[in-house]
C-alpha cells in the first residue's frame, strides 16, 4: 500500500494525527501492512504483539462471560488502534480481535514499539497519551451506559456507525456490517428483546429498518437528535 494512502487513513485517528512528525514517519516505516479475511487477529489471552492499527474493513473487539455469552463489542473504524494497553504493560489482551470479511490491518510489531519507546521519554509520552484518550472514552461510554436511556443509546451507536461506515443509497444510509439485532444488544448493553422493541420503535417512526444483519437509516437528521438528546434516566 501506498505510504502517502497509509498515512492518511491513520491521520484519521486525532493521536495520530497529533503526533511529531518525526515519530510518525518512524512508525510507518517500521510497520507492515498485513491482509486478513475472516480470521481471529488475536484472542483475549494471547501475549502482547505491539500495536494495530484498523486501515480498511471491519474489526470487532469482543469479551465474554464465564457463561459463554458476549458481554462486550465494538466494531473499530479506519484509522483506530488497537492492543494498547497490552503492548505497554504486557498482560494478555482480554478481548478477542476479529476480522470481518477482507479486512486490512497496520501492524507494528512488539520489538519495533520498544525500540521507538526506548528512543526517547517524548515517543513513549505519545503511546501513554494514547492509553489515556482510550480510557477517556471507555469512561465516557460507560457514563451513557450508566445514565441514558436505551433508545437514546441505540441511536448514538446507530449515528456513530453511519458516520463511519455507513453506505448511502436512495433509501437511506445503510450500515452493513453484518450486525445482528443480538449485537447491538450487546453493544448499548441491553436484553433481546428490549433491541427489538426500540428497533421497532425507529420502525414505526419512519427512522430506520432493521433486518437481519443490517441496519436503514431513512431519517440521520432524527437519529442525530436522538443521540444528541439528554435521556436521562432518574
């Protein structure tokens, strides 16, 4: 893949982006481009093996319960890293990391990452920096999951996947990507047949049409508002 093509769809990601070009440029030339379809990337008790970085396709992050069950997913958009915390503290990954589909991936492999953090106290700042904006986030989702009702949540994981994966087309922007009604439980946090009464709901509001593993949006504009509104539960 082309550099200059490479560097863009990182600079997609704000930490990247806000790197010191010099490390930047370090980091794309010691990283490879590695082609995945359909394959585990790295389960949640494989050792650290540096950093990921999502260039095209789909990578869903998913944890489960001691009863089998998927309590955790999140489906990565181009540009987002991935193995962070692992590559630095050197515990298991405790999630597994799958690609859906053809799916291209930026690997910087675990001895490159050391080397560049031990070049310098400001390369290994940018990587603890980068911990941080991933925590900052989790503590964000975790607030919404917390305080906001579930319609409300639904429609912000719903904006946020049209935003970045959505496909437009005369009927609306379509997320494809393979998502079950028992996925997006899984994602804003909510049983079965709760995902299918709100998905309902959007129905029946000329908003969006769910089937089987994909998602219409006929209105963004209203799925906008929704994940916009407060919908705080008391």
């Amino acid at each position: 893949m082309n550099k200059a093509v490479l560097k863009t769809v990182l600079r997609k990601n704000r930490w990247f982006a806000g790197l010191p070009p010099s490390l930047a440029d370090s980091i794309l030339h010691l990283g490879r481009v590695r082609n995945v379809d359909n394959s585990l990337i790295y389960s949640a008790s494989d050792s650290r093996d540096g950093l990921i970085a999502l260039v095209s396709g789909q990578v869903r992050l998913t944890s489960f319960s001691l009863s089998g069950n998927p309590s955790f997913l999140l489906i990565t958009s181009p540009g987002s890293w991935i193995g962070v915390t692992s590559a630095l503290d050197g515990r298991p990954y405790g999630y597994d990391a799958f690609a859906i589909g053809k799916t291209v991936v930026f690997h910087l492999s675990q001895e490159r990452l050391d080397a560049l953090i031990n070049e310098s106290s400001e390369y290994y700042s940018a990587f603890v920096r980068m911990v941080c904006d991933h925590l900052r986030v989790s503590i964000q989702n975790l607030i919404v999951v917390r305080n906001r009702r579930p319609l409300h949540r639904l429609a912000q994981e719903l904006w946020r996947l049209a935003e970045r994966h959505g496909r437009r087309t005369k009927k609306g922007v379509v997320i494809d990507l393979r998502l079950s009604q028992e996925d997006l439980a899984v994602m804003i946090g909510v049983g079965r047949q709760t995902i299918n009464r709100l998905l309902k709901s959007l129905e029946q509001d000329g908003i969006a049409t769910a089937k089987y593993t994909s998602v219409t949006i006929h209105n963004l504009a209203a799925i906008k508002r929704l994940s916009l509104s407060e919908g705080i539960d008391s």
